[in-house]
C-alpha cells in the first residue's frame, strides 16, 4: 500500500488546537508497557522539539510578515503535540531510567537507520555514531544499579544488549574531527535526507536532556557522567547535522522537516503496540498532513518548484523499533577501533587526537570509567546484560568468575 | 550479593527496587511460586514500610523545617497502601480478583516510593547527621532480616496455613525489634 503525504488532505489548523484537558494525556506505565512504545515517544519528541526550534530559528530569518504569523500559527500546534507525545512518559520513572532509554533509543533507530540508508558514506556515518551510544547504555545502566540498586534489563527488557562499545573516553575527539561531508542534495536519495534529519533531531534532544538534567543530581559521579556523555552527544550533533547539505534553502527544509514528521508518524502507527498510543500516533499524523500542504504551497510560492522534485513519491518503508543485536555484534567486531580524522574515518590514533585526548583527560579516569570501578565495588560485579554469549571483542571481555 | 549501602537513604531506595521488581514477579509467576514471591512481597512491604514510620518519618519531623507537612502526606499514602496490603492478603492469590487488586497496590506503592524519594528522602540526605542516618541503618537490616512469622499452632486451616504472617503481625514484630535495635539511645 503507497501512501503520498502530498496527496493527503490532513486536519485544518484551525481544528488542530487542543484544549488544556485534551493536553492532559495519560502517562505511560513505567513497568508494564512496551520499552519500544516508550523509545517511539521520546523519538517523537525529539522530532517535535527540532520542529519548533527549527521554525524559531527560521522565523529570526523570516522577512515576511505574514510567513511569520503562519509559521508562528503551526509552531503553536507543534508546541502542543510536543507537550502532547512527551507528557506520555510517567512521572514515576526516575531521570535515569528515562536516560537509559534515551540511549536505547540511539541504538535501536541508528541500527535501523544504518542497515536502510542506500549511500555508505551516510551509512558508515551511523555505523561509527551508534558504537558510542551503544557504550553510554553501559555506563548509565552500572550508574543505575549503583545509586537505584537495580538492574537496566528492567527497562531495556532484553532488547538491547548492555556491554561495551566503544569506550566513552575514546570518544572525546577534537571537535574539528567531528564535522562530516554533507550529502549533495541535487543527487541524494529521498530516504538519505529523513535518515539524517531523524537523527540528528534525536541525538540534539538527548544532549538538551543530559545538559539540563545533569545538575539535578545530588551523587558526584552522577553529575560528572551527565557532564562528560553530554559532551559527546555535543559531538554527535556536530556529526550528523553536518550530513545535510547546507545549500538547501529555508522552504526546502522546512518541507524536509514536515515531510519527516509525516514519515515518522506514519511508521509508528503502522509499528505500534499500544492501540491508545497508535490513536495518539494517528492524530499527529494526520496534523502533520496539513503542515505539510501549508509547507508544500510556501515551497512552490519562494522557491518556485514543484515539491514532489526534491520529496520522495511515496513513504518508505515504516521506521521500525526490533532489536539489533547481531547486527551490533558485527559492528563491534569490526569498528570498535575506528576514530574519526577530517571527514574520514581511520583504525588508529592520530596526533590530534591523542593531543585532544591529554587535554581533556589529563591521565586521569573519567567518569565514564570511574562509575564502572564503583558499581564493581559496590555491587560485587560490574553491570552487563550479554543475551547472546560473551562480547565480541576479546580484550572488552569480562574475566571475572562468577 | 549486593553489598549493603551503609546510608539509610540508599538501603531504602534499594528496598524500593526490589519492591517494585517483587510486584512483577508475583504477576509474572503462577500457583505456589506466585504464593511464594507474594509473601516475600508481604513481608518486605511490612517491615520497609514500619521501619519508615519508625525510624525515618519520625526524624524528619524533628529535624526538617516543614517536617510534619511531609510526613503526614506520606503518612496518608501509606495508610492507604497499608489497608489495601490487607485486603489484598486476606483474599489471597488464588482470588479471582487478585490481580486486578495487586494493580492498584502496586501503581500505590509505586508512586508513594516516589514521593518519599522526591519530597522526604532528600531533606534526609541534605540535612541528616551522617552517623544518625548509619545508625538508622542498621534497624532497618535488622528488620529486614527478621524471620518470617510462622503460623500459630491450632489455627492451621488448610488455605491460611501456607500464610506466613498477616501483614499486620509482620509490622508489631518488625516494631518491636527496631525499638529495641534503636533503644539505647531513644
Ligand atoms: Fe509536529
Ligand atoms: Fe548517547
Ligand atoms: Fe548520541
Ligand atoms: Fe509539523
Ligand atoms: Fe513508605
Ligand atoms: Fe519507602
């Protein structure tokens, strides 16, 4: 079954806003619901909040009075879906079980992203980013057992695996390694754009989330590795926003922007587990129809083209949440010891990197590290959850008798 | 095999994980093994819960600035989770309606460990004395490791017998030794 979001008639603005009472959804239960219907949520507000800091950012470079006020009208609506999809989370969760799933929401769509993206430089993109979130699942998940005193296969529900990946202190390179080479957006397939708006939309939520909520910890270790994981999500932003190509004009992202909420929402309704939420996934959907068409018309009024020449003639198939785990496996026996130099990628450690590495390290255990010694300490082992044998990098083995 | 937290803030967070992971073991097992874990339940529920309104609540009104308006919020809440324990043992796990009764138990207990997380335990951390807070610690072990209460002789219905203890004698058990473990300097 096609489906064209351009040739979709969606809800009117008009009828689009929301009451405070329509606002007050009911959260999702911390224990009992699908820890993937929890990731689709905070992948979604990672896509509304893009979406209204996008359009802010695009207002300050807006001239036109009355592109303004219709920018200012959707980011209203926005403003409400965002309160609407992220208000899902409960209140009883803890900030670091929300952390945890943060991370497994890196690892779970950048797997996914990275096995469909069509170009391998794209692709070998996420391939190197997911190896780092793979390893920040590790270490929140031992910082969890240590200071809640229990276990993240709770809330990853096996799904993903929890072991090392590339270490996090490796991943503190000199920022000028960060930037990529952007796609051509002349030449670029369809799918190759969503996949990196999508994940650049994620990875800017995660570092807004670990930068606020950092400093509401009371233990050291706590606030120290908010600190330092919230500084490679920095990095990870670096990297996949400097995928897109720049040389798109506002209206063209703008309808990047609203065709990729379109997408998103169209695969979490057809993937969803939780009919209240799939309802909720629908509504959006068909909101973000109609932003779409609003985008659409701008588009073909400044840009003077025609939409359907830089949008895809039909969604791909459904961004899907299902575990990755062999696939992982292979990326850690195979690019665990990648690093980053210029736009490129290389096996061994640089001078830049190694001079960045004494700079902010200075010879001493990171957080990162730390928090693992501790939770070894305090809990008589360190905290893995390995569903499918011993990890597949022989020196990240445990060798500790059980 | 976790080693004990020596501060009786993190000794009672770790009680509410292993709470909170004992109510999905119950509504995971079936027939004697959920009997089992649902008593295992019972028992950590009485004693964290009397070893809070013992030790803890009692501090905090004396030494937190608006310590009474707290505790008597979560006072209510553990009232209220306390009458729901009973009813719930009373009925037992073969009940028809049990889970549907350990449901509200469970979002209860829940969010009143969130609450006492949140709004008491930090006023703990921030303003208890450090060697106070050690000392509570060690009545709350004391009680957890209380041995669970076997049935009296002669009342050994069929039904009842695999009932280690209503909630209700865990907690004066539970009562008396932390008295007696925070006695000395009372
Ligand atoms: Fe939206
Ligand atoms: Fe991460
Ligand atoms: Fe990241
Ligand atoms: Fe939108
Ligand atoms: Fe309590
Ligand atoms: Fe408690």
């Amino acid at each position: 079954m096609t489906f064209n979001p351009l040739r979709e008639r969606g809800i009117p603005l008009d009828d689009q806003l929301r009451t405070w009472r329509e606002l007050a959804v009911m959260p999702i239960d911390p224990d009992e619901s699908d820890p993937y219907t929890r990731c689709r949520i905070i992948t979604m507000n990672g896509l509304e909040t893009e979406a209204i800091f996008f359009s802010h950012n695009m207002a300050r470079h807006c001239p036109d009075v009355e592109m303004k006020q219709q920018l200012a009208r959707v980011r209203y609506i926005e403003s409400q879906q965002q309160k609407a999809v992220n208000w899902l989370l409960p209140g009883l969760a803890s900030v670091l079980e929300t952390t945890i799933a943060y991370e497994q929401v890196a690892v779970d769509l950048t797997s996914w992203v990275a096995r469909m993206e069509p170009d391998p430089y794209l692709r070998q993109a996420y391939e190197f980013g997911v190896l780092e979130d793979f390893d920040h699942l590790y270490r929140y998940a031992n910082l969890y057992e240590m200071i809640e005193h229990r276990r993240a296969e709770k809330i990853v529900d096996g799904l993903t695996e929890v072991m090392p990946g590339r270490p996090t202190y490796l991943q503190h390179r000199h920022p000028v390694d960060n930037v990529r080479q952007n796609y051509d957006r002349t030449v670029a397939s369809p799918i190759s754009k969503l996949h990196a708006l999508t994940i650049m939309s994620t990875e800017q939520q995660t570092m807004n989330f670990y930068m606020n909520v950092g400093p509401l910890y009371m233990e050291p270790i706590a606030r120290q590795l908010y600190q330092e994981i919230g500084m490679i999500e920095e990095e990870h932003v670096t990297h996949y926003e400097s995928l897109v190509d720049p040389g798109e004009t506002w209206w063209e992202m703008l309808l990047n922007h609203e065709y990729n909420e379109c997408y998103l929402y169209h695969s979490f309704m057809e993937t969803e587990s939780d009919p209240r939420i799939k309802a909720i996934w629908e509504l959006h959907l068909n909101m973000e129809l109609e932003h779409l068409g609003l985008a659409a018309e701008a588009f073909k009024r400044f840009d003077g083209r025609d939409p359907e020449q830089v949008l895809a003639p039909e969604l791909p198939v459904p961004v899907t949440f299902e575990p990755n785990k062999a696939y992982l496996r292979e990326l850690l026996a195979t690019q665990i010891d990648y690093t980053t130099i210029g736009t490129g990628y290389v096996q061994e450690a640089h001078e830049r990197f190694e001079a960045m590495q004494r700079a902010v390290l200075d010879d001493e255990k990171p957080a990162s590290e730390v928090v693992i010694a501790e939770n070894a300490m305090k809990s008589g082992h360190e905290y893995r959850l390995e569903t499918e044998g011993p990890h597949p990098v022989q020196s990240l083995r445990t060798n500790r008798p059980t | 095999m976790n080693a004990r937290p020596t501060d009786v803030v993190a000794f009672l967070v770790r009680q509410h994980a292993e709470i909170r992971d004992l109510f999905a073991e119950v509504e995971a097992s079936e027939g004697s093994a959920r009997e089992e874990a649902f008593h295992r339940l019972v028992h950590l529920l009485a004693v964290h819960e009397t070893a809070e309104e013992e030790i803890v609540h009692p501090y905090v009104r004396r030494v937190v600035d608006g310590g009474d308006a707290i505790v008597d919020d979560r006072l209510r809440e553990e009232n209220e989770a306390k009458q729901l324990l009973s009813d719930l043992d009373e009925m037992g796990p073969h009940h028809p309606d049990f889970l549907k009764h350990l449901e509200v138990l469970r979002k209860d207990v829940l969010m009143h460990a969130r609450a006492e997380e949140r709004y008491e335990f930090i006023h703990l951390t921030r303003e208890g004395d450090p060697a106070r807070l050690a000392k509570m610690t060690a009545a709350v072990e004391a009680a957890e490791k209380m041995a669970p209460t076997r049935p009296h002789p002669g009342v050994e219905s069929a039904t009842k017998n695999v009932l280690v203890g209503a909630p209700m004698a865990i907690m004066d058990r539970a009562r008396d030794l932390i008295r007696k473990v925070m006695g000395e300097d009372k």
